[in-house]
C-alpha cells in the first residue's frame, strides 16, 4: 500500500497529478493506503477537481486507470522501495 500510495500521490515530474494538473483537471491529489484486518486492505484516491476537470471527469479516470497500467507494466523498482523505507525511517527518528 505505501509503495502504491507513494507513486499515486507524487507530485513531481511525469506524475499523475502533474499531468491532471497540466490539463487543467485537478486542483489537489492525495493518495493513501491502509490495512483494516488481516484479509482486507484499502486504497484511497482523492482528486479535487477543478471546474473543467468536473466537465471532462471521464478523461481524470481514463488517466487514473493509464497511470495504474504504467505502474503495473514497470513493476516493482528496488530504489522506490529505498525512498519509501529511508522516509519511514527518518519519520521514526524524528
């Protein structure tokens, strides 16, 4: 869920929400994940949309989705992981 939620919610470039953003859909973009019981994990996506984002949502989802393949085509990449867990490191230190 943190190695979803990572990509998902990165803001930088060549992102999703860089992108929505560009186009003119998106005003902010969160992302997170959590575990309720053992068998059940959720992932949350919350984008606001601006004023043509809510006119043209189909193309917001249509790039949820692209996005989503493009994470799954890539695969797992070991350095991501290594950002993830050096922050939660640093987060538990400080």
């Amino acid at each position: 869920m943190n190695y979803l939620s990572h990509l998902f919610g990165h803001e930088g470039e060549n992102s999703l929400f860089s992108y929505l953003k560009e186009q003119g859909l998106a005003l902010k973009l969160s992302s997170s994940g959590s575990h309720e019981i053992d068998t059940f994990s959720r992932f949350d996506l919350t984008i606001t949309l601006s004023e043509k984002g809510l006119k043209e949502y189909e193309k917001v989802i249509e790039a949820v989705f692209l996005y989503a393949t493009k994470i799954e085509e890539a695969g797992p990449k070991k350095y991501i992981f290594d950002e993830i867990k050096d922050t939660g490191i640093m987060n538990f230190q400080f």
